[in-house]
C-alpha cells in the first residue's frame, strides 16, 4: 500500500512525503509495563505537564490536579503546591485560593 502524507505546521511550511506499506504476519507486540519499583515524584509529574504543553495558557490548580489524576498520580494538595511554586519554568498569577499557573518559557525538547 502506498501513502502519501502531507503536514502544514503552524508558520505556514508544508512538508510532503511518500510511503509504502507492506503487510507482515507478526503479531503486535504487547506494551513494556513499567518497570516497578520506578516512582515519579511530585516535581517530576509537573514537569511532564509543562512539557506536554499543558501550561501554555493558564491553568489552575483544580484542573492541575485533575490532570495529573488522570495520569495516575494522585499527590497531596501540599506537596503539588509545593511543586508547582518551586518550578522555574512556571509563573503564579492570582491571588490565594484562586492561583493559576502558566508556562514562562515553552519546552524546547
């Protein structure tokens, strides 16, 4: 099977290309599981988010919180805010109780 793909990024380039498929008999593979005993830390789970994008715009901590449960991690209100105060690459706005978070340099990954 042939594939043509086509992608326009945000500046207006465009990028063209072609691909051929071919069938295989192998069956997908299952997904790695996690390796136990790996724990993410609190700092480090904020980060993903930043580096997701999740910060372009602001973000408060209820919808931080959410975001991160639905990842699987569930960290208390203190240590997140802890977390979220202590990281460099974000910005507080607001005042206490109603704080909102926002990115002050994108990820560069």
């Amino acid at each position: 099977m042939r594939i043509r793909i086509e992608v326009v990024t945000d500046d207006g380039s465009i990028y063209r290309g072609d691909a051929t498929l071919t069938r295989t008999t192998a069956t997908r593979a299952a997904p790695n599981p996690k390796p136990s005993g790996t724990k993410v830390k609190c700092p480090e789970a904020v980060m993903r988010l930043w580096q997701s994008g999740e910060f372009k715009s602001l973000v408060s901590f209820a919808d931080i919180k959410a975001k991160l449960s639905q990842e699987g991690f569930n960290f208390p209100d203190n240590s997140l805010m802890m977390a979220l105060t202590r990281a460099s690459f974000l910005t507080r706005r607001g005042s206490k109780g109603s704080y909102q978070w926002s990115q002050r340099h994108p990820y560069n990954g």
